[in-house]
C-alpha cells in the first residue's frame, strides 16, 4: 500500500505545471530587462521609446502574462494601454489620443462579458 502511495505523489510531481512555466518565463523576463538595462549603461544604442514608460507597461502586462501563463485577461490591460501610448510615440501622425479611453472601455467591456459567458455554460 505504501509503495502505491509513493508511486502516486511521484506521478503528481512529475506532471508539467504551466504555472511552474509560467514564472521561469517571468525570471527569464526579468534576467533580459537587467541584461537591456546593462547594455545601454554600456554605450548600446537602443531607439528612443525603448526605455519609456509605455515599454514598462508593456513589459509589466507580459510579465503578468507569462506569471499566470496567460490564464486570465489581466494581463491585456497594462499591454494595450502600453502598445496603444507607444503607437502615439512612434507614430504621432496617427493621434490615437482621442480614441484611448473609449477603446480601452470597450475592449475591458468585451473581455468581462466573454469571461461572464464562460460561466454560463457551467
């Protein structure tokens, strides 16, 4: 009976965890941001927006994602903020601006409505 017990928890233990992945992934995250970091203190020329805080959102919402392998949406938030300011960066032509808040509304909408679906097939 012990050994079948034993056998058991060796099974459970060797299972692939995708959280487990996920926070090597996270690790991984920040290991490259220090190595960007010590390249640019270095002389590495990187664009001008690359050190900006738009980046940091999105290097925080992939950080999330990748913490919680992408299980839930939280992670879309700080990224599209991030993408959306950095769009206006590189591109001011565009003028994305005015348009952030309703789009960001609407896709947080959509992205609660789906999840409240899912809970309705239970």
């Amino acid at each position: 009976m012990e050994t079948q017990n034993s056998n058991k928890n060796l099974e459970t233990t060797n299972s692939p965890n995708p959280f487990n992945r996920g926070r090597v992934m996270g690790g991984l995250i920040v290991v490259a941001v220090g190595v960007l970091f010590l390249a640019r203190e270095v002389g590495v020329d990187f664009p001008y927006w690359f050190f900006s805080f738009p980046m940091l959102l999105i290097a925080i919402g992939l950080y999330v994602g990748f913490r919680h392998a992408f299980s839930n949406f939280g992670w879309m938030i700080p990224t599209g903020i991030g993408i959306l300011l950095l769009t206006e960066r590189i591109a001011p032509e565009l003028e994305i601006k005015p348009f952030l808040w309703p789009i960001i509304i609407i896709v947080v909408y959509l992205l609660s409505m789906s999840k409240l679906h899912a809970f309705e097939d239970l």
